[in-house]
C-alpha cells in the first residue's frame, strides 16, 4: 500500500491544480470571447480523459515493479480526484451548451454532413446518457477517495468499487467518440482519443501480466538460493 505525507499529497494537489486551472485559463483566452464556453467544456473534457487514464496507469507501473497488484494508493487517487473534477466541470458546462434547441438544430436536426439525422438522434441520446451516468460515478468514486471510507468497508469492498473507475473510463471514452462524431471533429482529436484508450488498455494487460509472473519469479528465486 502507498502512503504519501499530508505535505506530499498536498504538494501533489497543488501541482495538479495548477496544471488544470492554468490550461483552462489558456483555453479561455485563446479565442474569441463569445467561445469561451465551448473551448472550456472541449478542454476539460480531455484533462478529465487524460488524468483518468494517467490514473489508471498508476497501478500497471507499479504492478510491474512489485509483481502485485495495487491495494490504496494516494497517487492514484489524488489523480483520480481531479479528473473527478475536470469530469464534473466539463458535464456542466456541456449542459449549458448541449441541452438547448440551438445545439439539437445545429448538429441533430439541420445538420448538413453525415450521418443522417436519425443516426445523430442516437449519438444524442447514448451519448447524454453515458455522461450523466458517469457524472454519477465520478461523484461516488469522489466521495469514497479518503482513508474514512476504506476504514469504514475495508479495504477488500473499497477495492471493488473503485474498480468503477473502468466503467467510468470505457463509458467516457464511448461518450467521446459519440460527440466527435456528432460534432464532426477533426481527425486528430479523434486519434487522440484512440491513442489514450489503446495506452491505457494495454498498460493494464501489462499489468495483469506482471501480476501473475511476479509471484512465479519470488519464488523460482526463493528456491534457488
């Protein structure tokens, strides 16, 4: 189990902070004013996208070192807390942006490229779905990250339910390519979103591998001496 200082996880917070708030602060300045809005609610969608999937690295890299898995780890949870976050910052703002009639006529209703409109009907709707359920999520895996809670169900039922956080990070990842989609973005952001996923299920089968050998090779090296 990692245990970080108080001053650590402090420090931790305070950098991720900065990281987040100073980007967004880029974001908002970095086009015309009546954009700003959409630029947040685009940034902070990729900051939650990028620190859940950093997230989610932190246990593989240290699997792979100790040859276990990962029970409580401060790192990871501090990371997790801010795409929390970002993840809630960016489901408000998309409320404000998306749940009105000019959104649905712009890119549903009067849309002039493909996909048809029954097809972005669809995109909508999952794609609404998915964030509110992982906007649901986010608030529960948030209210768990403390040392209370893992004291209160221990550590095997708290372990459990932060394994949510693969739910959230596939439903996230859907919800993504969903709104590129509808939204027709770029190629690239698509690609980003496509990159992240591959590195993040990868490190996790890195992990597992790294899991079932470590044992295997303490004790082939226990026996050998």
């Amino acid at each position: 189990m990692e245990v970080l200082t108080a001053e650590r996880r402090i420090r931790n917070h305070l950098i991720l902070a900065l990281g987040v708030v100073s980007t967004l602060g880029v974001a908002a300045k970095a086009g015309v004013d009546g954009g700003a809005l959409d630029r947040l609610s685009f940034v902070s969608a990729y900051q939650c996208l990028l620190l859940l999937g950093a997230a989610l690295l932190i246990g593989p890299i240290k699997a792979w070192d100790s040859g276990y898995p990962v029970g409580n780890s401060h790192t990871r949870r501090d990371v997790g807390i801010w795409a929390g976050i970002t993840g809630m910052l960016h489901f408000f703002l998309a409320n404000v942006l998306s749940m009105n009639y000019s959104y649905l006529e712009f890119f549903v209703e009067n849309a002039t490229r493909p996909p048809s409109t029954e097809i972005r009907s669809q995109l909508y709707t999952s794609g609404t779905i998915m964030g509110y359920v992982v906007a649901v999520l986010f608030m529960l895996l948030m209210a768990l990250s403390n040392d209370i809670w893992v004291r209160k169900i221990g550590m095997r039922w708290w372990k459990r339910l932060q394994r949510l956080s693969y739910v959230v990070f596939t439903l996230t990842v859907a919800h993504a390519f969903l709104f590129q989609l509808l939204e027709s973005r770029s190629r690239r952001w698509i690609l980003g979103v496509a990159i992240v996923t591959v590195g993040v299920l990868l490190a996790q089968l890195w992990g597992i591998r790294a899991v079932n050998r470590g044992p295997l090779k303490k004790r082939v090296n226990g026996n050998s001496h």
